[in-house]
C-alpha cells in the first residue's frame, strides 16, 4: 500500500490553498497542524486571530504605549 499523494495535494492545494512552492516547503508536522490533526493543536481561527488582537494589540514606537 503506497502513500496517497494524490489526497495529500488536494488538501495542500486545494483545502489549504497552498502554491505548489509553499507546500513542498512544508514539514509533515507544519502540514499536520494547518490540517488540524485530531489530538493535536488546531489552526488559528477568526475568533482566535480577533481574540489575540484584542488581548495582545500591536502598538507603534513613539506613540504612547510603551
């Protein structure tokens, strides 16, 4: 039984709309966590991203905030 590259492909390009450069650049593990591997950590959501935008703001130099 051989590795199903074909399936693999389609989810790096297609699900994950990878470029074929980005892809083959992956590690298993790097390509595992964007696919969100079950027991493992899952990729970062909108409410995540908005979540740690709002907890953690980037501020600029110089502007008060430091």
């Amino acid at each position: 039984m051989g590795f199903d590259w074909p399936a693999l492909l389609r989810l790096g390009l297609g699900h994950l709309r990878l470029r074929p450069a980005e892809f083959w650049a992956l590690s298993p593990g790097e390509l595992m966590l964007m696919l969100g591997e079950p027991g493992r950590a899952q990729p970062l959501g909108r409410q995540g991203l908005g979540d740690l935008m709002k907890n953690f703001p980037d501020t600029q130099k110089g502007a008060g905030h430091e």
